[in-house]
C-alpha cells in the first residue's frame, strides 16, 4: 500500500511530512471524489506540519560592485494557510444530522465519517481501527457511521444493514454493528437464508426481543431506507467501501492505526499552535540553564544564548508556556540521538511558526551531549530537538546547535528505543515531564 503520507527513513532528525507523492489507488479509486474535497484537506495537513520554505539568499557585501540588496530572511516567521473549510462549503456529503449513527466525543475536534458495507472485508478492517482510535481519543474524535451497501456485488450486504437498523428500533444499533464486523468471516459465506437464522441467534444472546427483530427486519421503512442508502451513495458517486472523511474532506490516504493517530494527534494539536511569533525577551549577556524532568530523571543543559539568540529565545517561550509539559521522546535511536519537543508524539508537529537556523561554525557536533533544532530544510526550526548520543560530524552545517548537555548523559542513554515508520507499532516514549529554566 503507498503511503502519501511517507516518512523519510534515514538517521537524520526529521521534521513533517514527506509530501511527495499523492496515490490514491492504495485503498480504493478515488478519482471520482478527491478533485472535489481532498486539496481543502491536503492543506490542513500542509498546515499542520509545515512544508518547508526555500531558503533566502544573503545580503550582498561587496563595497565595488553595486547590485540589488537582497533582504536576509526574518528571524521568525508564521505558518500561513487557507483556513479550513466550514459548514458553508459546498460539499458532495450531506451534512450531520439526528439520522447519522454516531459516537465518540460530543463537541469533536476530529470527525470521522465512514461509508462502509457489512459485508466488506476492508470495512471490517476500518471498524477495527475506528475502535481503537475512539479509545484512544474520547474527547477528540466522533465517528459518524453511514452505510454504503454494496449491493450489486454483495449478496447479504442490504441485509446486514437491514439489520443494524432493526437493532436500533431496540437501542442495540452499535452492538449490532460491533458483532456484525467482529464476526464477518462467520456469516460472509452464508447464504441468505442461513445468515437469518444466524442473526436471530445473535439478537437472542444481545438481549434484544427476538420476535421484534424478526419483524424490524423486513419493516418497508426500513427496507426503504437502505435502499435510499445506496441509492444516495450511487447519485454521490462513491466509487466503493470503506470511504473515509476527515472533518468532511475526504481522505484517501492509509487506513492503519498509526496513521490516523498521527492525524488526529496533529489536528489537535493545531488548536494550541500559536499565531505570531513570541516576543524576543533573550538576553545575550546572560547565562540561561535548561532542565529537563523527565520519568528516567533529570537532564541539565547549557543554553547558547550568545550563540543562537532566536532559537534560545523561542526555546525559553515554549518551555515557559508548558508547551513540552508532559510528551514523549518520539524518536530514539540509540548511539545518534534522543528527539522530543512535539506535543502531538508524532514527530510532524509544530508551534505554527519557524525559527531561522543559525549555523555558528565554532560549534559542531564533535561530542556527546549536542541539543539542536530540528528541521525540514533552512530556516524551519520548529520546538522539536533531538540531544547526541555520540559525535555525528554528518550533522555538522545543517541544524542549529544550541546547547549542550552539562549532566544527565545517563538519563539521556536509559530512554526507551523507538524510531517511528509507517506501518510499525512501537513502545511508549519516555515521558518528558516538563521543562524549568534559570537564568543568572
């Protein structure tokens, strides 16, 4: 399955997204739908991890020869993009409303809708992942179910559906439903026929009045209504099962845990990043000291405030604003360096603006303890960083260094391993706590 949502898989401390390639065949044809609504989404994403900007040229120095000034980039600058569309936008997708099926958080900062069938084995595939994201997220996320029977091709797909609704007369829609998914490969190969029997036998062992639901099944309204489903799929011209939207932009990009975790994770984060960049309260002349509190102990560092003044600047705003109380190392790779500094866990988060790199040449990366900026090209630093285990010259020139560790090299060396990819399940992050700052 291709990824659109690849990371770039090497030892460098990495930033965002690789947004390089868009391929929506991965799940199902897409064509018909993603010119209409994906590009809304697909900025959201943009705007939540930060493309990378081209870097600046500097100003010309040479007293001889007259020439155009080009400006030095600004020491800081916001992330700026179209906002997000909202209810007015038209939309292909009738919006919520009390005939949707729906669960989760009552005011969701993330709503996923799905178009799904019984019995579609990729639908099952989604339900199970739906579960786990809303355990995950119960005051983020609602999912909205909506069938989508395919009932040209699957021969108890209308049934099945037939029959979530007649749990519903009884207020057992979402058990229904959860059976109906969990147990596909039971009655996917059953004829019509037999899958009735074997209904009537799970409605008995949910606790529903087996009589009821034997008459529910075949009620006309309800005949009707998926019926009106799938026509209402075919006007839309869904091109097949499951479908997914994302706060009403449709996404075609993989349906796995972790990635619609990261999307969450990093939507919701968009509600903390910050519209302007802070105030720049650094002192040169001073000396500023980093704490890190962390669950395996505590990790001293030195602050360059001489020596990177923005990147030291911004670093004191996010510490002192809570912004790295309680996330994770997301990124350990043992013998090259400990990342952390994102909210969201992902390592594709950002504070919603950048810092330039200030490349100073009398630091490298020649020793163990180096705290530098993450990034996604020049002047992309974010409030992710990543401290060295080992001297990593191959670094040298590309992020800013602006500190080094003065004790806890030890603590630093206890995190638990963990180097996110797509498709993996990985351990817990070590949690860091929080960050104090002293300044003498």
């Amino acid at each position: 399955m291709d990824d659109i949502l690849r990371r770039t898989a090497t030892g460098h401390p990495i930033n965002g997204w690789d947004i390089t390639t868009l391929n929506t065949t991965n799940l199902f044809n897409m064509r018909k739908l993603s010119s209409f609504l994906f590009p809304a989404f697909f900025s959201l994403l943009i705007f939540l991890t930060a493309c990378s900007p081209a870097p600046a040229s500097p100003v010309s120095t040479s007293p001889a020869v007259p020439g155009i000034v080009i400006p030095t980039p600004p020491a800081c600058t916001t992330v700026l993009t179209e906002p997000t569309p909202g209810p007015e936008t038209p939309s292909l997708f009738p919006p919520e409303s009390k005939t949707d099926h729906m669960r989760g958080a009552e005011n969701p900062v993330v709503t996923i809708t799905e178009y799904s069938d019984y019995q579609d084995w990729m639908s099952g595939l989604f339900a199970k992942e739906a579960s786990r994201l809303l355990e995950a997220h119960p005051d983020e996320l609602r999912i909205v179910s909506r069938i989508f029977p395919l009932i040209e091709t699957n021969d108890k797909a209308a049934l099945a559906a037939q029959a979530a609704e007649a749990a519903l007369e009884q207020g057992k829609f979402w058990e229904m439903h959860d059976l109906l998914y969990a147990q596909q490969k039971n009655w996917v190969s059953l004829s019509a026929q037999d899958f009735e029997q074997w209904l009537t036998a799970q409605v008995s062992a949910l606790g529903m009045n087996v009589g009821q639901f034997q008459t529910d099944l075949k009620r006309e309204d309800i005949l009707a209504k998926v019926q009106q489903a799938w026509a209402g799929g075919q006007k839309i011209g869904l091109p097949g099962t499951p479908l997914i939207l994302i706060n009403g932009q449709i996404y075609g990009g993989p349906l796995d845990y972790n990635s619609l975790n990261d999307i969450i994770e990093l939507i919701t984060l968009g509600k903390r990043q910050y519209a302007s960049c802070p105030a720049v309260t650094v002192q040169q002349n001073k000396e500023y000291i980093a704490t890190l509190h962390t669950e395996k102990g505590e990790v001293v560092i030195q602050l360059f405030a001489d020596k990177a003044p923005m990147t030291v600047n911004s670093f004191l705003f996010l510490a002192n604003s809570g912004w790295y109380d309680h996330i994770t190392f997301h990124r350990v790779l043992p013998d090259l360096f400990a990342q952390t500094g994102d909210p969201s866990g992902t390592g594709k988060g950002n504070p919603g603006y950048y810092i330039i790199t200030e490349i100073d040449p009398s630091l490298t990366f020649d020793k163990p303890g180096r705290v530098a900026m993450v990034n996604s090209g020049p002047d992309t630093s974010g409030s992710q960083f990543f401290i060295t285990y080992e001297p990593t010259a191959q670094y040298n020139g590309q992020y800013t260094i602006f500190g080094e560790v003065l004790s806890g090299m030890q603590v630093l060396k206890q995190l638990t391993p963990r180097d996110p990819q797509p498709g993996t399940d990985l351990p817990p992050g070590d949690q860091l706590i929080n960050i104090t700052i002293e300044e003498k």
